[in-house]
C-alpha cells in the first residue's frame, strides 16, 4: 500500500489530463502532479532518503507542497509537517523532535532560519530542498520514480498534536489509516464526488486541511484549490468568487468573520454545497446565522491528529444545531466516568473512540501512549455527553470543564449562552482559583467599546437563560482572544493571565 498510488497515481488511468490542483498562479494536472512528485521523490533519494526516514515539510499552501508531501510517501519515507511561520525556536523544536533527514522549505523561511537550519545539518539533517531556489535541480530530476517498499502498517505521516500543553507532538499514523478514513468519511459520509472542487481555511500542515483539500478530493479526482496567504476573511470571500468552490472547509472563528466582513452580503456563494466545521465547538446561534445568509448545511464534527481525521459528526440533511451528530461509520465510542466505567446515559464523560485510524503512538513519549492509547481505543480528553436521540454533545476539554459549587459547568454551553448577546463578538469561559474555590471567568470581544456596565449585563444574560450557578463569576474583555497556530482558542494562555 503506498499513499502515491491510493491518492495520485490512480488518476492516471482516466483524468490524467483533468486539472487537479488551481491557484492563483496557474493550474495542474494529475499527470503533472505526478510527475512533480516522482521529481521530488527522486531528488529525495539522491540525498540519501530510504524507507521510514522522516521528511519535514516547512512550506505554505501551493503546488510545491503537494508535490513534495506526495514525492515523500512515494519512495516509503515518512511526512512531518510544520507551520512554516514560526519562530527559529520552532523550527529548531521540529528538526530536533523529528531528526528530519531532508527539510523542504521555501527561501524566505530558510533566510529567516539560518542559523537553526545550520546547526541542525551538523547532526541528523543532510539536506535542504529550497523550492524557489532549487528548481532547475527539481525539473532536471526524473519523472518517473519507483515506489518505497512499504505496507499497509508501515509508518507514513506524522500528524502534531496541537500542543495546547506542551509542545506539539508526532502522532504516528501507518498508510492503512488515511485509507480508511478517506472511504469511511470523505466518500461514505460527505459523498465527495469528481465534480467537486474544495478550498479550505487550515492550511496543509495541519491534519484537517491535508485530508479535506489534498487526500480526499485526489481520492476521487475531485480539483483543489490553494492558496499561500494567510486564511481572513476578505482571502476566503475572495477565493470562492473565484475558485468556485463545492467543499469549503472551515473552522468556527472563520465562519463568524466571514458573516461579519461587509462582502459577505454580495458575494456569490452559491456554488457551495458543504461547509465543514471543526476544530473547535460551532456555537448554534454561528450555525443559524449561517444559513439564513446561505441555505448551505454547515457540518460540524470531531476529529484529532490521534485519529487522522472526522469520527463524529452531523450528516448531509441530518444536522441538529448543538450537536456532533453521529460516528461516522467503522467507529465506536464509550462516554466513560472517573471510575472508569461507562457513565449513565446523558451524564458527562471523556469520549474514548475505536476506529481503523488511530495512531500508533505519540513519538518519543510512551507514558503519554500508554495514557491515550489503550488497546483498539483512544482516550481522547474530550468531554461529551449522548442525548436521547443518539447524537453526541460536546461540553469541553477534559482539563476545561468547570466544578462550580460542586456542579460541572460546561464552558461550552456558556459560550454559546453569551455569543447570542447582541454585544459579544468572541468568547472564551475558562475557570479559576479564588480562595481555593473554582469560579468562572469569560474573557469576551465585543462589539463596540466594553464600558464597565456591560460586565453585569452579560452575568444576567446568562442568569436569565441557564440555571444560576452557570453565569460567569468574572467578565473580562479583551480585543481579541490569543490563538495556535492552528486556529484554536489558547485556553492556557488565558488561565496564565486570569490566576
């Protein structure tokens, strides 16, 4: 099993010609995508690279980094992916953590990275591959590259954690996952089809975007569409009037800017036939708003770097505002207690989810394996609960969720309370230590300027909607609430600044 073959190369037989991959700067075939990635795989290989040695993508969103992700798995090494933006500190974290053998990199961030980049070619690492400096060497280099002899459960992508506590670490999948659950989720729940085209919001490095705009639509020979800029509102309008996109791929935050920015109301959304949610909670009040502007079904999900990609989530003309929805098909699910046992049905638990795409361990830490990783099942950290109807409720990270006055308070069903005041923009609830007691703190964006009476205003909003003890202990306003690199709320950062 190799991942060029199950993705790419297949496509060969009938749409060799059909463009699979657009940007702003040109389009490309499956034929030339081909091609590019057996350049890569071959210069991988001049420089040494055998099966299993780790390949550190350091790369915006473009052909280049299609090219080489697919040039990678190709001759059987293994993909490490990183934000290419961050600071030299990162970059000497990733080269260190992976003892990536090549880095692809473009010029601007080698520049901006000699020094880490230098010292790290002393050790493990024996080459560099700079895209915009390197490319007579790349079409110099054969179009046609053999494949790595690899199999169903050897090693072939290394998917970070978010590193919310911690630094990010290697979730280490085998080919079979993607496979998995590209046939379960892309083709058995979205019923991603040829025709469609996708553009997304995450960018490649992350697991989310490399499934839905680069795994999945080649899966089916589907087009992709990319593009290197930072994701804002005014890119992501901007390029559906252009691309024309049927999958959008997006995130909560996103979505809340996108009905914001003034071109929402005129631009043309109606080639949109799905929008995918993830990576955080999507509150019900976004959803409606949502569409009311579009008539498109939003549908939110779960997924981790643990387990690839989308395990829960609500289904093609089967969503209800609120909800995950249901186990994509080929999953299972236990909502468990502290003791270890099942809790009753309804009652609050850690999700702990079994499907043919978990990771096999995080790399290099096996007291954090042997706590997720437990047998078939992953124990996720995620707080759900199942309503009557079968559908699953998210209520916040196991370390988010509150016991105030000893009642667990969901921080998640607060933010939804408060995002339907007219005068939040942004939310997050997170808990803190005040005189030995746990109390609530919202850290709230608003529209317009935060006078002092508003604090009392929203602590009665959520009085008057939620049982007492819910409300907010503290309201606390900022300009904007602090963010990984992967779009997600940085709860820690906010505990650090409210004890």
């Amino acid at each position: 099993m190799n991942l060029a073959a199950a993705f790419l190369d297949h496509n060969l037989t009938a749409r060799a010609e059909k463009v699979a991959l657009r940007t702003e700067s040109g389009s490309w075939t499956f034929r030339e995508m081909y091609e590019a990635s057996c350049r890569y795989g071959n210069v991988y290989r001049a420089a040494g690279v055998r099966e299993e040695d780790r390949i550190l993508l350091a790369l915006n969103d473009g052909q280049p980094f299609a090219a080489a992700w697919f040039g990678i798995v190709r001759i059987g090494a293994v993909v490490t992916m990183m934000n290419p933006g961050v600071p030299p500190e990162d970059y000497a974290y990733y080269l260190r953590y992976t003892r990536a053998r090549v880095l692809v990199t473009e010029q601007k961030f080698y520049d901006a990275n000699r020094e880490v980049i230098a010292a790290a070619l002393g050790s493990s690492l024996t080459r560099v591959v700079v895209v915009d400096r390197d490319e007579a060497e790349l079409a110099a280099a054969s179009p046609i590259c053999a494949y790595g002899d690899v199999g169903p459960d050897d090693p072939s992508v290394w998917l970070f954690s978010s590193g919310s506590t911690g630094k990010p670490k290697g979730c280490v999948h085998v080919n079979r996952d993607f496979v998995f659950n590209t046939e379960a989720y892309a083709k058995g729940v979205l019923g991603i089809r040829e025709d469609d085209v996708t553009l997304g919001v995450p960018k490649l490095f992350f697991g989310y975007a490399t499934g839905t705009n680069l795994m999945f639509p080649w899966a089916v020979g589907a087009t992709t569409c990319l593009f290197p800029e930072r994701s804002t509102p005014e890119a992501m309008l901007k390029h559906i009037a252009n691309f024309r996109p049927s999958i959008v791929t997006n995130v909560p935050t996103m979505i809340h800017k996108m009905l914001e920015h003034p071109d929402c109301a005129t631009t043309d959304l109606s080639s949109v036939r799905l929008v995918l949610s993830a990576g955080e909670a999507l509150p019900g009040e976004l959803y409606k708003r949502w569409i009311e502007r579009t008539g498109v079904e939003i549908l939110d999900g779960i997924g981790s770097a643990e387990m690839f990609h989308i395990y829960i989530t609500n289904f093609p003309g089967d969503v209800k505002v609120g909800t995950l929805g249901r186990l994509v098909p080929g999953y299972e699910a236990r909502i468990v207690g502290e003791d270890g046992l099942d809790v009753a049905h309804g009652d609050i638990g850690t999700l702990w989810i079994k499907g043919p795409s978990n990771a096999i361990w995080y790399h290099g830490d096996r007291e954090k394996s042997r706590q997720t990783f437990r047998g078939p099942w992953t124990v996720t950290g995620d707080q759900f609960c199942i309503d009557d109807e079968g559908r699953f409720r998210y209520c916040g990270r196991a370390d988010d969720l509150l016991k105030v006055g000893g009642v667990y308070v969901s921080p998640v069903e607060v933010e939804n309370c408060l995002l339907a005041h007219p005068r939040v923009h942004e939310v997050a609830v997170v808990g803190a230590e005040v005189g030995g007691l746990t109390t609530t703190v919202a850290w709230v964006v608003a529209h317009g300027e935060a006078e002092s009476e508003l604090a009392g205003e929203l602590q009665a909003w959520v009085k008057a909607q939620l049982a007492p003890h819910k409300y907010p202990r503290q309201v606390r306003f900022l300009d904007t609430l602090p963010r990984t690199d992967r779009g997600k709320v940085a709860r820690a950062d906010l505990k650090r600044r409210t004890a």
